[in-house]
C-alpha cells in the first residue's frame, strides 16, 4: 500500500522544523489530509492509507511556520507537486527550508 510521509528541516538554524503545518491534495486540488509537525520535523503518515497512482501536491505552511519563529520569510507557502507510478510503495517527500530558499527531493 501506497502511504506518505514528510521531513521539514530548518537549514538555517540546523534543526528540525516544529509545529509546520502540511496539507495533502490531489491534482484537483481536493483535500486529502493534513497535518502538523512533530518535535523531529516529521508527519509520519498524511493522507489515506492508500493514494492511487496519480498526481498529488502538498502544501506547507511556510510563511506561518516562519511568523511563528519570528523571522521574516520570502515563501508565504511552498508547494510540492509529485507523482505516484507505483501505489504499492511507500513515497517520503523531505524538505530543506530556509527562509529564503528550499529544497526537496524523494526520500525513502
């Protein structure tokens, strides 16, 4: 079964990024769940417990994340679009955040 889960580290400040909220949607853009960050920077499962082969984005927070720390941010929310081939897999989208900058990539 296809599940999904998120990693979010602060590169600025070397630590995980607590409290972010993340939102799960299809290419619809139709909720499929969402989520807040644990002490680690992670969600260890967001959406249903099977996501079909197709294209998906999450969403995170940011700009609220970054307010929250009291740091100005130029990412009001960033937008990761992906797609599933293969239902049967377990997909983990990381991001490195900074305030000016991130990055992403398919994790494991």
């Amino acid at each position: 079964m296809s599940t999904l889960s998120t990693h979010v580290l602060d590169t600025s400040a070397g630590r995980p990024a607590r409290g972010l909220r993340v939102s799960l949607a299809d290419a619809t853009g139709a909720p499929l769940g969402d989520g807040t960050t644990d002490a680690d920077g992670r969600i260890a499962t967001i959406g249903p417990e099977r996501l079909p082969a197709g294209d998906y984005r999450l969403t995170f927070d940011t700009g609220g994340w970054f307010a929250g720390e009291g740091t100005t941010a130029f990412y009001p929310e960033v937008v990761v679009a992906f797609t599933i081939a293969d239902a049967d897999q377990h997909h983990h989208v990381p991001l490195l955040l900074n305030p000016f900058g991130y990055s992403t990539y398919r994790g494991t």
